[in-house]
C-alpha cells in the first residue's frame, strides 16, 4: 500500500521523471529515501551519480548510458577534469539529461583478496557524491548500485554499504537538507536485494 507510481511523486512536486509509468518507488524514511526500478537517464532531478571509469571518457553499462543521453558536450567536458581516482567524485553539468548534474564516481573493481580496501573505497563512493551534491546545493540524487555491474562487487555486500554509508553521512550532516536519495537498480534481483536491505537501514518509522 506505500507503493505509489512517480506520477504521484510527480504531483507533489518534488521529483519528475520522463516515462512515469515504468517507475515504482517506495518512500521509507522521512520521505528521504526511495527505490526505484528502472533508467537513471530519464530521472529529471538535481543530480544522477554516474559509475564511472577512471578516465572518465565514458565506458559500458550505466556510464555509456549516461553519455550517450546526455551527448557529446558531456564527454567535452569530462575530458577537462582529468580523469577521478577510485572512491572519490567529481561533479559536470547533465547537458542533454533531464537531470541538470551528473556526480561521477569511480567504484572500485572487485577482488576478493582485498575486501576491506574494496569495501572503504566504495563507501567512500557514496561519501564523496553525497558531500559533492550537498556543496553544490543540490537537493535530490540518485545512486545506481556502483560497482556491481561489469565491476564484480558482489550485489548483496555491495548494497549493504550503499546503505550504510549513506544513512551514516545523513546522521553526520543533519544540517544539510536533501529533498530525497534515490536508489535506482535495473534488475529484479537488485531490486529485490534493496527491498530487503533497506529496512535494515531506513526503517519505517
Ligand atoms: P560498474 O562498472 O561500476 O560495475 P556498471 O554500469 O557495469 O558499473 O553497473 C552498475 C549497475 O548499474 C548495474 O547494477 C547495472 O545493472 C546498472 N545499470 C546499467 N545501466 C543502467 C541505467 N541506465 N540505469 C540504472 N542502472 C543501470
């Protein structure tokens, strides 16, 4: 019964998406976090986090996506910030996205002989676009599940640090005001692992 279509969202005024109807989302905490199913380069919010490589010049999966939605100025771009180093962010314009930002993080590449480096850099994904968003002033984000596609982490650790980092930077910075973080995955069984996580961090109170 909380499962709304963003086409309510969309009323309230406080998130637009492009094709409304692929989306469900779900509010769970404060109404400051959603899960939605579905094509990060439709949502038309303040910032979409990209996954990205560490040249940042585009690659596969959702980075490809973004640059191909947002065209060739967004490359332009991207070529003058001198590529990102794992964990860390750096933010551009959104040029033809519908989101006006796009925050792009490079996750680690998975291997499980370094775990625990893995697991600090990609919390450290999550800090660092979270903080760029809150000192550009940008109200809403969205995170797609970094470092799980073509990178390896494995989708149940990696969410778990999704998660966790992100309820630890809104405790830690309770000054700043995020409208909403929206976590978006594409597969059933993503969605499925958030749905199962969330409570866990969010809980509905
Ligand atoms: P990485 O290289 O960090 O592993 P990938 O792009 O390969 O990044 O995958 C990260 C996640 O993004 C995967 O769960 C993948 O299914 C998802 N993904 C791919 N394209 C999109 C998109 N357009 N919108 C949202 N999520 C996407």
């Amino acid at each position: 019964k909380d499962i709304k279509t963003i086409g309510e969202l969309y009323k309230n005024g406080t998130l637009h998406a492009v094709e409304q109807p692929k989306y469900k989302f779900r509010d769970l905490y404060l109404n400051q976090i959603s899960l939605l199913q579905g094509d990060i380069t439709k949502l038309e919010i303040d910032a979409i986090v990209n996954a990205a490589k560490k040249s940042l010049l585009g690659g596969g999966g959702v980075d490809g996506a973004i640059h191909r939605a947002a065209g060739p100025e967004l490359l332009e771009e991207c070529r003058t910030l001198n590529g990102c180093e794992t964990g860390d962010a750096k933010i551009t314009k959104g040029y033809n996205l519908p989101s006006r930002h796009v925050i792009h993080t490079v996750g680690p590449v998975y291997s499980s002989s370094d775990v625990s480096r893995k697991a600090d850099e990609l919390a450290s994904c999550y800090r660092k676009s979270m903080q760029l968003a809150a000192d550009n002033n940008l109200k809403h984000i969205a995170f797609p599940s970094i470092s799980t596609g073509v990178y390896g982490y494995p989708i149940v650790d990696a969410t778990h640090i999704a998660l966790g980092e992100v309820r630890k930077f809104l405790d830690c910075n309770s000054e700043i005001k995020y409208d909403r973080v929206i976590f978006i995955v594409f597969s059933d069984k993503d969605k499925s692992v958030y749905e199962d996580l969330i409570p866990q961090y969010f809980p509905s109170l």
